[in-house]
C-alpha cells in the first residue's frame, strides 16, 4: 500500500516523537528524488534544524529519515550542504571532462597542412605549425604552435579531423608472435641450434634445392639437409630428419625472421620435442652470424653457387646424411675462441684452439648428461676413429664427385629433352 504524507500544519517535537513511535512497523518511500530534496530544505527551514539542541536535531533526523527512507550518511551530507549553501539542491552527476583548448579551426587548420604536407610525421608537422607562426608570421597558428606530437596524433584521430582529410596508408604487415625475440644463452652447455637457409640459384624461371644449415652454437656441431621446396610438405621432415641426427639432445632453435621457420608448424614440431624456437632481433647482426659464415665457408665452398635441379633434393640429402655430415662433425677441425676482456670493458676473441666438432662435445663436462637416450661416447668413437681425417675426406670428396656427376647427366638429360621436343613441335609445323 503506498501512503502520501501531506502537512496541513506543523507539528511540534513531541507530536513528531509520537508518530516515530507509532509507525515503527511502517516503512515510507518519497516518490522522487527532487520532492525528497525538497521537503527535506522545507522542514530544516521551518524548524531551524540549526539552532536546535542535540536531541531535538535527532528526532528531527530520525523524522526526515523515516519520512523519505534515505540513509543517515545520505542525510548528514544532505545537511551539510543546507548549513553551507542554505538549500538543499538535486545536482545531476556530470563526468569530469577537461577543458577543450584546441577549437574546430585548428584542428580543420591541421588537416590543412597535414593535406598539404601529403601528412608528415608528428614531429615534423610540428615544426611546421612553430615555423609558420614564428618565421612568418602566421597568428591563426598561435595555439597549435606549443602543441605536443602526441596530442597532434590524437587530433588526428578526431572526427573533425578525419571529417576533412582523405588519408591512405599502406597495409601494414602484421607481427608475426610466434617465436621470441632473443639471443639464446647456451652458457656452455650443447644443443643450441643457429639455423638458416642457403638457396642454390635460379635458371631458366626454375628454382634451384634448398640447403638446410643448422650448426650448434657451443660445438659447431653441423648438420645440413637439402629441400626441395621450403613449404611443409617438403621442409619439415628434412627438419625432423636434421633434428634426428645430432647426438645430444636439442634445446633451443634460432632463426631469422624468414616465414619457412617463423611459423605455426615449425612451432608445433619443436613444441612437440620440447625445443624453444627463438629468432634473430632487429638491428642485432650478430645473433645468426655463426650459421651465416658457415654457409659460405662450408655450403658455397662444397656446393658452389650454380643451380641445382630440385629433383636432386633426395641425392644431395642422402649424401649430406652418409658422407658429407660424418666429415664435418668428426674430421675437419673448426677454430674456437678465447674471449678476453680489456682494461676498457672490450670484449676480444682470439682463435687459440682447433679440435673438431666431436672433440670439443668430449671436452664438455658431465657430457653424458647432454646425449640422447641410446647414445654413448663409446659408439660415437667408433664412428671417429674408424678411419683417419685423410681417408675419410678422400671418401666424401669420392662421393660428391659422383654425385655432381649425377646432377650434370640429369642437366644433360632435361636438355636433350626440351631440345628433342622442340625439334618435334616445329617439324609438326
């Protein structure tokens, strides 16, 4: 049941106590704020709520409060604001806003010179607006002359702004988030893979195989593959074949940012063995320099630089897996550094020591620790010592003299071919 309370006359205080006494089992509601307000400046007036005494002041409260239904924090602020401004006013919340600086004119004077300018970068259309007001005079550019580059970028994004400017911009190439930027920190320990691609030339529109070159950061250990495309049809299981030769276990894969290796299922293959895939960050030449000299010391040293076929792929992959790694890992010795650091802070490499790359993962301590399941220095010595340096390199270059031998009857073959073909087409002519 909904009451109106309307008062005809005033009651005193006492009446006031009796009603408070007589009505405890009924609750009032006012029907709006705006009467609620209202009636609460009425009463505090005609009662001169501020010159009662403390008791009188809390049957008045415990009044309003059981009339209107407000709360006592509600009403003390209520009444605060009655003692300050002698009114009890409903006030609309409005959100803080700043004040506007920059008016519609130069904001449509921005876009002037931003069209103008074919719109330059912030810092160089505010040098713009400062030369203008200053070096010639300009007054209509007086409050955009002290304007920040960042709120410049902010006008930019105004619909008065945009309501004014035809702006196109070129698509920008979205940041791939697969791989982390960073430098791998090996810290002495193997499995710690640079790796990078080595194309072997174009002829006739044809591409050429695709070199695979993955090398061990602590050991140079060195594994090489061959594609003969880069997609993962044909990438992935000579990744998987490369991951599978080296002795030690794989814990970090680095790459540049080329999309054959910075990509979703190169990352679920490493995901899978349990390998971080990190690559190259920008500005840091160094960081896949180690992968990046090997490819011309040992990839263009072996292979050269003419095209290859692609049918070769599986030719050079097996000899790569036979001979070619077999050589590299346990027969020709690289150069390691010593690293020194001079009176200025100056770090300095000095190539003291040559072993190879099987050496030196002997030299690792607890390098046991480091080997995969299955894999004992004891069969790895076998492989070692079975035949000298000598042999061995004889042996490789035995195998990779058949091998191009290969590769040029398979060019001879393609030629005869097309020759044959085009000799058919124009006596059909």
């Amino acid at each position: 049941m909904t009451l109106k309370v309307r008062h005809k006359e005033m009651m005193d205080l006492e009446e006031i106590k009796r009603f408070l006494n007589s009505t405890n089992s009924l609750e009032f509601r006012a029907f709006s704020r705006e009467e609620r307000y209202k009636w609460i400046e009425r009463i505090l007036k005609a009662y001169k709520y501020l010159k009662l005494g403390k008791k009188e002041k809390g049957i008045l409260r415990a009044y309003m409060m059981k009339i209107t239904g407000i709360s006592s924090s509600q009403l003390t602020r209520l009444i605060w604001k009655f003692r300050q401004t002698g009114e009890v006013k409903f006030e609309e919340w409005r959100r803080h806003r700043f004040p506007r600086h920059y008016t519609y004119e130069d904001i449509s004077l921005l876009a002037r010179v931003d069209e103008t300018h074919e719109r330059l970068s912030g810092p160089a259309t505010k040098e713009i607006i400062r030369r203008e007001y200053e070096l010639f005079g300009k007054e209509e550019y007086q409050r955009l002359r002290n304007i920040s580059v960042s709120h410049l970028y902010n006008l930019r994004k105004s619909f008065t702004y945009r309501n004014q400017t035809t702006f196109f911009q070129k698509t920008r190439a979205n940041s791939v988030k697969i791989g982390e930027r960073k430098r791998p920190k090996p810290e002495g320990r193997p499995g710690y893979l640079r790796v990078d691609t080595v194309h072997q030339g174009d002829k006739e529109g044809k591409k050429g195989v695709y070199h695979i070159n993955t090398i061990c950061e602590v050991t140079q250990w060195e594994i090489v593959g061959c594609a003969e495309r880069i997609n993962e049809r044909y990438l992935l299981p000579v990744l998987e074949d490369i991951l599978e030769q080296y002795p030690f276990q794989i814990k970090g894969f680095h790459a540049d940012n080329g999309s054959e290796y910075i990509n979703k299922i190169v990352a679920n293959l490493l995901n899978k063995m349990l390998i971080e895939l990190t690559k190259t960050r920008p500005r840091k030449t160094n960081d896949n320099a180690l992968v990046e000299s090997k490819n011309g010391s040992i990839i263009r040293k072996h292979m050269g630089y003419a095209h290859i076929p692609q049918s070769m792929a599986q030719l050079i992959n097996k000899f790569y897996k036979e001979y070619f790694n077999v050589y590299l890992n346990y027969h020709r010795p690289c150069g390691f550094a010593t690293i020194k650091v001079d009176s200025k802070g100056k770090e300095r490499k000095k190539y003291d020591s040559y072993m190879t790359p099987y050496e030196k993962l002997k030299s690792i301590p607890n390098v046991k620790d480091y080997l995969k399941v299955g894999i004992s220095l004891e069969m790895l010595d076998e492989i070692a010592y079975k035949e000298s340096d000598v042999e061995f390199a004889l042996k490789m270059q035995t195998a990779k003299d058949k091998l191009f031998k290969e590769i040029i009857n398979s060019e001879k073959m393609s030629f005869n071919n097309r020759l044959n073909k085009s000799i058919s087409c124009s006596s059909l002519d």
